[in-house]
C-alpha cells in the first residue's frame, strides 16, 4: 500500500503526490467509472501498432474516466485548499509529513 496524506487526498509514489479518488462518490459510479478506466487502460495496452485515432479516443476515455473519479480535474474538496497532484510531496505543506514516513521506514 501507499502511504496516504493525513487529509486523505493524496497517495504518496516515489515522493510524489497522486490525488485519490474522491470518496464522496457512490459506490456504484466509482465501479462504473474504475470498469470504464480499466478498459480503457486495456485498450491504449494493445494498441501498439493500431491507428492513432483509436490511441487518442483510449487517451479520452482514461481522462474522462479519471476526471470522473476525481483524480483530475476540479478538486473534490471543498475548502479552497489548492491542488498538489503530481507534484513532489517535500515542495509542498506535506513536506514534514512525508520525511516523518521515511524516517520511520
């Protein structure tokens, strides 16, 4: 598992920040949503050699499905915190947090 920032919206990757998916989703349209970006994912793992239109629309899919999730896109959250996604955790407020985890390791 990866570590998860204190708030709950960020998961930890080789030092970098990734946003989770919003919790306040439903439980079904987060399955829906997760089934629409495995396909896709599937699809772009394929399509090597295939026309890249049908590369371009997976990418879409990926995005809308990912948008949906929460993972990009508008924050979920809703107290005017800005978004860190991607970004190295030791730039940003998480900074101390995140050495705490590795001095604990």
């Amino acid at each position: 598992m990866y570590p998860v920032t204190p708030d709950g919206r960020y998961f930890v990757v080789r030092g970098r920040l990734w946003r989770m998916t919003n919790p306040a989703l439903a439980a079904d349209e987060r399955e829906r949503l997760m089934g629409d970006l495995g396909r896709a994912r599937a699809v772009l793992r394929r399509s090597a050699h295939a026309p890249e239109a049908n590369r371009r629309r997976a990418r879409r899919q990926v995005q809308t499905a990912k948008v949906g999730l929460g993972e990009r896109g508008p924050v979920w959250w809703a107290d005017g915190a800005p978004d860190y996604n991607r970004h190295m955790a030791v730039n940003t407020p998480y900074r101390e947090w995140y050495q705490g985890l590795k001095l604990a390791v």
